[in-house]
C-alpha cells in the first residue's frame, strides 16, 4: 500500500471540501469565481492521484492473484491424484484377470 | 460372523471391506466437516457477477471523470492525453478482471474436485477389483452375488466422496489467506478507510460530484428567480446521481467483503446465503447501467448545445 499516495488523496478530498465550504460564506463574485477554479483543480487532481494509486494497487493484486493461481494448481494435482487412483484399481483389477486366465490355462493343461 | 470369516475365501473378501468400512464409519462416529459442492458453484457465479458488476462500475466512473473534465482542460493551454487519462486504466482493470478470474479457476477447480463423477469412477473401479478379487479367491460370495460386489462399489465411492472432500477442504483452508487478500486489496482499491483516512474510486466519485454541485450552487447565486427551478432540479439530480454513483461502488466492495467471509464459511463446511449476494449484485449491475445511460444521455444533451 502507497500510504503516501493515499494520504494525498486524504488531503486533496479534504482541502476540497473547505474550500466548498469557503465558496459558500463569500460574498464577493470575484473571489467565488476564484474558488471555483480552484475547486475545479484539486478535484482533477484527486482524479490523477486516485488514477496513479488505482494503477499501483493493481500491481500488487497481479501479485496477490497469483497465490490463488497456485492454490488452484494444487487443487489440480489432487483431481489428477484421484484418476491416478482409478487407473491404479482398473490396473490391478486387469492384471488379476490376467493371472485368473493363466491360472484357468494351466488348470486345464493339468486335466 | 466368525465362521464367515475363518472360510479362507470370505476372508480376502473381508480385506476388501474393512478398510472402506473403517473409514465411513470413522466419518459417521467423528462427524466429517463437509465442503458443500453447491456453496462453492454459488461462491463462483457470485464472482462471475462481481466481475461484471466491476466492469459497469469502472465504466461509469471513467466517463464520469471525462466528462468533469471538460471544463478543466477548457482553461488548460494545450490539449494533452495525460488530461483525459482515465479514473480506472484499461491496464488496471485488465488486472483486476484477471485477478476475479484467477479465483473463477480456483473455484471450478475445486468443483470438479468434489464432483460425484469422479468418486463414481472410482466406486467403479473398487467393483471392479472386489470382483476379481473374488473370481481370484474363488470365493462364491463376490462372485455370485452382484449386489455385493455393487455395495463394495458404493462404498468405495462413498470413500472417495469423503476423501476427495476432505482434500477440498485442506486445500481451501490452505488457501483462504490468499483469497481473503485478494478480495480485501480489492475492496480497498475501490475504498480504504483507516482511522481519518479515506483513498480509492469512491474519494475521486465524491469529489468529482461535489464539484458540479458546487458549480450548480454558484449558477443559483447569479441566476434569475425564473432560472433558478431548472438550476434546483439540475442540482436534485445531480445530488441523486452523486449517492448512486457512491453507492454502486460501495455495493461492489460490500459484495467483494463478502465473497471473502463466504470463502472462510465453505471451506469451513458452514452454508451462507450467497444467493442473496447474487441478486444483490444483480441488482446493483442494472442500477450502474442506468448510470452510464445518463452520463451518456447528459453528454448527448451538452454536445447538442455546443462543445463547452
């Protein structure tokens, strides 16, 4: 987290919000005009700050996403390790059919 | 029961059972915490429609700081790209989208772990086995009675169910940490609140809003008693939008919070009500479209009174 960055938008937003507060109280046309333009000014730039601190919070969700991108690897693994267990029952079930066939064969050879 | 189990035969059969029969019972006496399939398909949709819901969000909040800017750029000496960049960049969303698709994959993934179909397979294949293993002994039991051998199946499905959910279990337990700090970096992308401090999307909506309320508040001033009703509900409006547009976002990071305490809730065996976040998100999708449909329409209205 860029506190720094945040703690300028915290102080934008705030600076904002007196000066509204300044353009109400003043009487003179000149001067609200002023206030005006200036209000104008810092809600751009609480934008840009806001557009800058949204861009490096991203980064660091790529960052936190690829940890989920792990978890779900793992989670494969543990589908694979269950057709490995299927296919290792239906190896056993076929060799034991095998070995009941040569059984049956060399039963017979015996008669 | 003893005799049965001295017949060399009914003794491999034996073998078979008793290590599955072991571990249901062990499931039934201890009483296994279950990761229900169904809770983790709604967790999934619900963050299908976060990521809509995102990009509707980000939609209207980027062509309402356009639109704020006009009057900015107006008073600026040259016309510069940097001036129109955008509340939220395609770059960042790309993230963002990609990072509630990570967790999309995650959750499918575990879906297809608790799936019955792969358990059966393995019911199948216990069977299978059950019943050459008594064609092997010769044991008269297997391989006469079907109904056996299809019990044994069964109950080798019921093994795999646990233990397929059980490992689903671990696994979203392990990674709970890693959703939860995806979805609260989320959350606080789009508002962190810490003490007095607030930064993120809803700070700039704020601002960006205050600032035509203030504009509007200077036009009543200078304004005609007859100028002023159209000024009023201009400003009406205007206020209106303002906690729509607020509101949208912060329905967002809610609906983000609570996919998280949902994640730690399935993984936990707990049932939440997720549908509800569903519809709500829904809810919320349409109300941000009905946003953009009205900066669309204002800026259609400006336009045909000439470019400011």
């Amino acid at each position: 987290m860029n506190i720094a960055l945040m703690q300028t938008q915290d102080r934008l937003v705030k600076t904002h919000a007196r000066l509204r507060e300044r353009l109400r109280q003043e009487d003179d046309a000149q001067v609200r005009r002023a206030l005006l333009n200036e209000l104008t000014e810092i809600m751009a730039r609480v934008q840009m700050v806001g557009a800058v601190l949204f861009a490096e919070q991203s980064a660091q969700l790529d960052a936190k996403a690829a940890a989920v991108k792990i978890a779900t690897t793992k989670i494969n693994k543990a589908i694979r390790d269950m057709q490995s267990m299927r296919d290792l029952l239906d190896a056993i079930s076929g060799f034991l059919a095998l070995v009941d066939e040569a059984i049956d064969l060399a039963k017979l050879a015996m008669l | 029961m003893s005799a049965l189990l001295k017949t060399p035969g009914r003794q491999t059969w034996w073998r078979v059972i008793a290590p599955l029969l072991a571990m249901v019972v062990a499931c039934a006496v201890v009483g296994c915490r279950s990761v229900d399939r169904a809770q983790v398909g709604a967790w999934r949709e619900a963050l299908m429609a976060a990521d809509e819901q995102s990009s509707v969000t980000f939609q209207a909040t980027n062509e309402l700081v356009r639109d704020s800017r006009r009057e900015w750029i107006a008073r600026q000496p040259e016309l510069l790209e940097s001036d129109l960049r955008p509340g939220s960049d395609s770059a960042s969303v790309a993230r963002w989208q990609a990072a509630l698709r990570a967790l999309v994959a995650y959750a499918s993934a575990v879906e297809v772990l608790l799936a019955p179909e792969a358990s059966a397979g393995v019911g199948a294949s216990v069977k299978g086995l059950s019943e050459r293993i008594g064609v092997a002994a010769n044991t008269t039991t297997l391989k006469a009675d079907g109904a056996l051998a299809r019990a044994i199946g069964r109950l080798g499905e019921r093994v795999a169910q646990a233990a397929a959910n059980g490992e689903a279990r671990r696994l979203m337990l392990e990674a709970d940490a890693d959703v939860r700090g995806v979805l609260n970096q989320m959350s606080d992308m789009l508002l962190l609140e810490q003490d007095d401090l607030r930064a993120g999307v809803v700070p700039t909506i704020e601002a960006t809003w205050n600032t035509r309320l203030a504009q509007l508040e200077e036009q009543f001033r200078t304004a005609s008693e007859g100028q002023r009703g159209a000024i009023i509900d201009r400003y009406a409006d205007a206020m209106a939008r303002r906690d729509r547009a607020t509101g949208a976002v912060l329905a967002l990071r809610a609906g983000l919070l609570n996919l998280a305490t949902a994640h730690s809730a399935a993984a936990n065996g707990h049932v939440g009500d997720i549908k509800s976040v569903i519809e709500q998100m829904r809810r919320d999708i349409a109300e941000g479209r009905a946003l953009i449909d009205a900066l669309r329409a204002e800026r259609a209205k400006k336009n045909a009174g000439g470019v400011q």
